[in-house]
C-alpha cells in the first residue's frame, strides 16, 4: 500500500516527507495504522550522527497505532487491537527475555539495520528504494509492517498521544530511577536534563517515595514543568546543584543521580559523579556519540566511596510488563502524562517540532496522524 513517512537521507539533513510503499505483512508481522508519534531526542541522534544507523531511514520509534492486518502466526494482537511500539522488540525466548531483561532482547540487534527482524527482507521502499525504519517501527509514517515483538497491546479507550509516550519517554524515564537507580523511600536524586525522559525520571523517584528530587536543567519552562512533576527543588546547572544537594543533605550528596540530557557527553560524567555520595549511583540514560570513548572521571572517586555508574536501556523494564502498568498508573492518576505532551503536530511539520525541541519549547512534542 501506498503511504507517507518522514524519511532522513542523510546525516545533518532535515527529514524528508516522502511517499513510500509498505509491503504486507508476512509471518508473525503486523500493519498499523498509526496515531500518535513522539519526537523523542533519539531520533535527533541519528540526525546528528552520534547514533549510526543504515540510511536512507523512516525515522520515529516512539508511537501508537491500531493494527490494519496481520500475517501467518501472529498470536500476540489482532487486526482492531490498538498497539504501543516497543522499541525494543521482545522475542519472549532468548536468555534475556526468560531472565526478565527483555528490554535487553537479542533481536536488539536488528535495531539499527535496514532488513526486517522475520526474514531479512525490507517491507518499506521510497521511490522502489529499499528503506529501513529506525528501531525496526519507522513511526514517522502513516503506516508501517512491524514484527509483532515490535507491538504491545493496550487498551483501546486510552488517548493515542499518551499512549505513544509510554512506549519510550515514559517508561525510560520511570524505569531509570525505579528499576535502574533502584530509588527507595526517603533518599535524595538529582535528575539532569529534564525533557521528555527526565521528567518521567523525577515522576518515577517521587513514587518510589524519594524525599528530595532535584531537577537541574539550564530552561527554566523545564524546571516549572520539573516542579509541577514532583521535582522539590530546582538548579539551572550541575554546579548550581552541587551546594543545593549538600546543604540538603548536609554533606552526605545524593544517593542517585539520573543523566537524560539531550546528549551523554563524556565531560559531564565527572562533575554528574560528584552529586553523589557513598555508595551512591549515578544512571546515564542518555545516549552519547556512539564514536566517542573520551570520559572525565576520577576512578579513585569510584573505589573509595564505592560509587557506581549504571547504563540504563529502556529504563532496565519489560515492555510487556511495564506499558501496561504505566498505562494503569495514569488511569488511576498516580502519573501525570497529559502534561508530558506541549504541542502537536502534523507529520508534515516534524522538522518544526525538531525545532521546538532543540529550542527547549517543549517536554515532548508529538506528531498527530489524523
Ligand atoms: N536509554 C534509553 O533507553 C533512552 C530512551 C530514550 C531516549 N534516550 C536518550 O535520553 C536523552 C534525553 O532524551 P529526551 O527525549 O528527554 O531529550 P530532550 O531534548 O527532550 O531533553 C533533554 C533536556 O536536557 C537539557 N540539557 C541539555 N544539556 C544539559 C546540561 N548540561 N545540564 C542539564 N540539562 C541539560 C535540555 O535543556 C533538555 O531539557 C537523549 O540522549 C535520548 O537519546 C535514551
Ligand atoms: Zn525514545
Ligand atoms: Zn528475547
């Protein structure tokens, strides 16, 4: 069938609204039709350069839709069934998957690779162009043939926009201080950059009964917005909060602190370990230049106050798992992610809402498919 994507030719190019062809679905794959997409700073990374990906590539893997079709053997969702993307697909039978880790599945692997996950074959072309969508979803597109390890199904009276963000922002952000951070009642946590994930980073250490979160970002809109998500005090720099953190904690520092700036840069390490007390645990969630190895820290800090640095992929949850009770979590109005949403837009207009974001106007901004 014949649909429209946004597609990025090239590193440091705008993206590109295209007509493209989307094959049907084959064994264990799905068609959706989408409805919501977020403009989550991953894909700017593949804009960038910092992430590598094949090109030409549909770009988008925060998304929601409703399923059109579906190939031979696909057991998990039915045509009508409304679906949340997983970027990272699950197989449910790998080491990782049967050990609770599917965030961290093998068929990762196919993440950044043109050829689909079922047989290696492309479902998408743009002009007879084999074209390879970015997470294996391309959400920047009006429909796109997914394996169905790419879809959680949720419940179809939930707002698409809403249920866009939890398939990534929301989840990462939540997961990184919940599961990551491991944040318990009572402690202190430093959130740095407070955009789409960060503000679902200082939601998460509020529910796991954090007494002080401490939102640090150099936008003030973020940090009214930090506040209004549970954050209880506020800097406009790391090094505005390191005398925050220590006269709240009257020189112990934070015990966790959860990196989701725009960009992971190897600068920010050292001064982002230097929030954190003994034994404290700093998360870096955000994605760095995949090129870059240089990092600025003191090992001897780390041994001698048995400090960590902890990665954190999809916030270390489930999909399968952690959509759905993120998902119930706001329908009972224990998270806020109505707020998470600033501004829609219309497919066309993406490279605004990059804009937007890049600006520092929005949380999130999310495409709208009508
Ligand atoms: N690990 C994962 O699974 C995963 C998933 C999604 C996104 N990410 C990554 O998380 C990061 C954040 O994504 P996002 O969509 O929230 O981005 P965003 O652009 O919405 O937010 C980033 C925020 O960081 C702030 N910032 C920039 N430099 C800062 C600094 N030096 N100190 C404090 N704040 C600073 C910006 O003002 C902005 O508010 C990106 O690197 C993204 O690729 C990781
Ligand atoms: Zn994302
Ligand atoms: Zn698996």
């Amino acid at each position: 069938m014949k649909s429209t994507a946004a597609v990025l030719w090239e590193v440091g190019k705008d993206w590109s609204i295209e007509e493209i062809e989307v094959g049907d679905p084959q064994r264990h794959e799905v068609l959706v039709e989408l409805r919501a997409a977020g403009l989550c700073h991953s894909d700017e990374h593949i804009v960038t350069g910092d992430t590598l990906v094949e090109l030409p590539v549909i770009g988008g893997h925060e998304g929601s839709g409703v399923v059109l079709a579906v190939g031979d053997g696909v057991e998990r969702v039915a045509p009508g069934d409304h679906v949340a993307f997983s970027f990272i697909p699950s197989c449910g039978r790998c080491r990782w998957c049967v050990s609770g880790h599917s965030n961290l599945c093998d068929l990762g692997a196919h993440l950044l690779g043109g050829g689909s996950i079922a047989d290696g074959t492309y479902r998408t072309t743009v002009g007879g162009q084999p074209v390879a969508r970015f997470c294996q979803v391309g959400a920047f597109s009006r429909h796109t043939c997914v394996h169905e390890a790419s879809v959680v199904k949720v419940d179809a009276d939930l707002p698409m926009g809403v249920v866009a963000l939890v398939s990534c922002g929301v989840v990462t952000g939540w997961g990184s201080a919940v599961n990551t951070a491991e944040v318990a009642a009572g402690e202190t946590v430093v959130v740095i950059g407070c955009g789409g994930i960060g503000s679902n980073a200082i939601q998460g250490a509020k529910a796991a009964g954090a007494r002080h979160v401490i939102a640090v970002d150099p936008v003030e809109l973020k940090l009214e917005a930090a506040r209004r998500f549970g954050a209880t005090h506020t800097a406009g720099s790391i090094d505005e909060a390191r005398g925050l953190v220590r006269e709240l904690t009257h020189g112990d520092m934070a015990d966790a602190a959860i990196l989701t700036t725009g960009v992971a840069e190897g600068h920010l390490i050292s001064p982002a370990v230097g929030l954190i007390g003994k034994t404290g645990i700093l998360v870096v969630t955000a994605i760095g230049p995949m090129l870059e190895t240089h990092v600025e820290l003191s090992l001897a800090e780390l041994t001698l106050f048995q400090k960590q640095i902890r990665g954190s992929i999809f916030g270390g949850a489930n999909p399968k798992v952690a959509i759905p009770q993120l998902l119930a979590l706001y329908r009972d109005g224990l998270v806020d992610l109505d707020s998470l949403i600033t501004k829609t837009y219309g497919l066309e207009e993406i490279n605004q809402g990059y804009q937007d974001m890049r600006d520092g106007r929005n949380i999130r901004g999310v495409v709208v498919f009508d």
